[in-house]
C-alpha cells in the first residue's frame, strides 16, 4: 500500500478500507472470520509445518505500533532513517500501514483463537521506519539506507509493500540484499493509477507479488506486467490497525506481505537453501492461473504455502529465468480458491467506512 514516491512521484492509489473497532475477547473470533485469505491459502495445514521459527522479516514501512495486542513479542529492535525518523527503533507508527503489514506477516492472534493471526506467526519483525508522511513525500534513499541496515541485522526476508521512484540507489541496495542471500519481496502497484509493475518490483530477484481476489481470480486493484512472479490475496484483506483496531484493506501490498509471510515459513522449513533456491521452491509449486505457464497477471501462480513447504522439488522440473535466480514452471491443479466463493461478512463490528485516496498507498 505505501509507495515510497520519491521526488520523481510514483504510483497512486485508491483504497477502500473498513475500520473495525478494537477487539475484547468476546469480539475475538469475529475478527479472526475476516481473515478468508488464511482458508483459501491454507494456512492451518501449513502451520503444522512450519511457523517462521527464527526467521526475521525486515519490513521498511511506517514503523509498527507496538501497542497492538497481536504483535507483542513479534518485533525485534529496528530503526528509523529520514523524514525526522533519525531516533526512532522502527516503531511509533504514525500511519498505520507498516502496522497492518506486521500484522499479515507475523500477527500472534489472540488468547482463544482470537484477533488476526499471521502467515508467519513465529517469525520476527524487523520495523525500518523509512516513511512517515502518509502522501509518501518520501525519498527513496531512505528506504536503500533501511534495507542495508536490514541485510546488516540478520534480515533473510525484506518486504517492501509499496513502490518509489527508479533510484540508481535503491537500485543497488537491493542488488546487495539479492547478492546477501536476502529475499526481497515486494509490491507490484496498483491499478489504475499505476500502469506498469513498479519499481524495486521490477528489478531482476525480486519476488514480484499481484493480487487476486476472493475467488482467485486476478484483483482489479492490480498492475500485470512481465515482471509479475506470483500472485496472493489482495482484496478486502483484514489486518491489525493502530490504537488496537483492526481494518481491512485491498491492494496489492497485502498480497505483498503475505507473500513475506510465505518466504519466511519456507525459510525456517528449508533453512540451508539459498534465496534463489527459495523462490524456486515458492514458484515451483504455485497453482497456475490464467494463461497456461507464467503469465503477467499472475506470475507463475498463486502462492500455495503447503505446497511450498510439502512437495517434492525435482532438480530436472523445466525453469526459467527470474531475475538472479530459477523458477521452475508452475504446476496446473484445482483451485483450493473456491472454498472461500462469496466471501465473509463483517457484521456488528464494522463501526464505519472510510473512502480515502492516498497517493502513497498500494
């Protein structure tokens, strides 16, 4: 959702979002029934597997609010760079986006099966205050300077959920991430402002992420391009929200951070293979969508984290070229999609609808 637009501008977007009140344990479960895109992701059989056990997932962003229930023990030590954030550790977060990303890629849930719950619930969060403007009068300095700082603190998954302007900078920030064996995930924009799959997104390595919807099929808030690697969730996606709320959102940076949540399950599953190896694997077992193969609204498929975590590799399986790394080609299944048609209601816990156009989220 947040693009870094740098001086030279980038993506705009406009965002519904719901904003839920915050959560007693009564109101837990209810929470808990917004999240349909751990159903159609199959998160419960994944979690058997893996949870993101010692995996630290560096998210440049708003900072995180380190009041949210869901997050408590989640975040790790971070740090602030620009835009009056020199003293910050990452948190304080003024927004509220990077708040809802820590939320879909590590949220704790609740006592009871409650509150929102995370792809990667035993991960942990490196928060990178790099924006606090919420127009994203940003610079994309601020966010290269957050991903060295990340490859430097032990980061082996970086989620970029937004975009900025092409920097020769940034450029090379994650160019020296890619060359740490880091995963660097990120946003492809969204539609219509934007028409093309943003930048660091479009850099060879990135894990490029689009968004679908609620029946798997591609989400309109969502850029294609031949850069697209793979698709996740993206639509009316619940999340943790400041002043211990919750909120759901659509744009292609949940999918984004879900994604993050992805990599670091596999990472903690499979720690001795190298980051390329890691989006093989991601790529290798993602269901095809769309057009037979790799395709630019879904890359090579939606992501299918039991797959990742479960099937066999083999070495001989056909690939391409993604970036610096192989992703082999996608397998053709059913779609586990379908189990989540029609999707959820939020009744008594909607408090109201806010319809807000901001130019720096994705």
């Amino acid at each position: 959702m947040i693009a870094w637009l740098g001086r030279a501008g980038a993506c705009l977007a406009a965002i519904v979002a719901v904003l839920v009140t915050g959560a007693s344990p009564a109101r837990a479960d209810t929470v808990r029934d917004q999240e349909w895109h751990l159903a159609a992701l199959r998160i419960a059989e994944a979690h058997e597997v893996s949870q993101g056990e010692g995996v630290v997932v560096a998210l440049p962003d708003t900072g995180v609010d380190t009041k949210h229930a869901e997050l408590a023990g989640a975040l790790l030590p971070g740090k602030g760079f620009g835009e009056g954030n020199e003293q910050s550790d990452g948190t304080g977060d003024f927004i509220g986006h990077g708040t809802a990303m820590a939320g879909l890629i590590a949220g704790r849930g609740l006592p009871g099966g409650g509150g929102i719950l995370g792809i990667a619930p035993k991960a942990m969060i490196l928060p990178l205050q790099t924006l606090r403007n919420e127009d994203g009068n940003g610079n994309p300095a601020f966010l290269a300077a957050g991903i060295d700082w990340a490859v430097g603190h032990g980061a082996k998954v970086v989620c970029v959920a937004g975009g900025a302007g092409a920097s020769a900078q940034l450029r090379e920030a994650v160019e020296r991430a890619l060359r740490a064996d880091v995963v660097v995930v990120a946003a492809v924009g969204n539609a219509p402002a934007a028409k093309a799959v943003a930048f660091p997104a479009n850099l060879p390595g990135v894990l490029a992420v689009a968004g679908t919807d609620r029946d798997g099929n591609h989400a309109a808030i969502s850029v294609s391009g031949p850069e697209v690697v793979i698709a996740a969730p993206a639509v009316d996606i619940a999340s943790t929200r400041l002043g211990g709320k919750y909120m759901t959102a659509t744009g292609t940076s949940d999918a984004t951070a879900i994604v993050a949540g992805v990599v670091a399950l596999v990472r903690a599953k499979y720690p001795a293979l190298s980051g390329p190896e890691v989006v093989r694997r991601i790529t290798a077992t993602a269901i095809d969508k769309g057009k037979p193969g790799r395709d630019d609204e879904f890359g090579f498929g939606i992501v299918d984290p039991v797959g990742a975590l479960t099937m066999e590799i083999a070495p001989e399986s056909p690939s391409v070229s993604v970036g610096s790394g192989g992703a082999a080609a996608p397998r053709k299944t059913g779609g586990v999609w379908w189990i989540v048609a029609g999707g959820v209601v939020l009744g008594g816990v909607v408090v109201g609808v806010a319809l807000r156009r901001r130019a720096s989220r994705f």
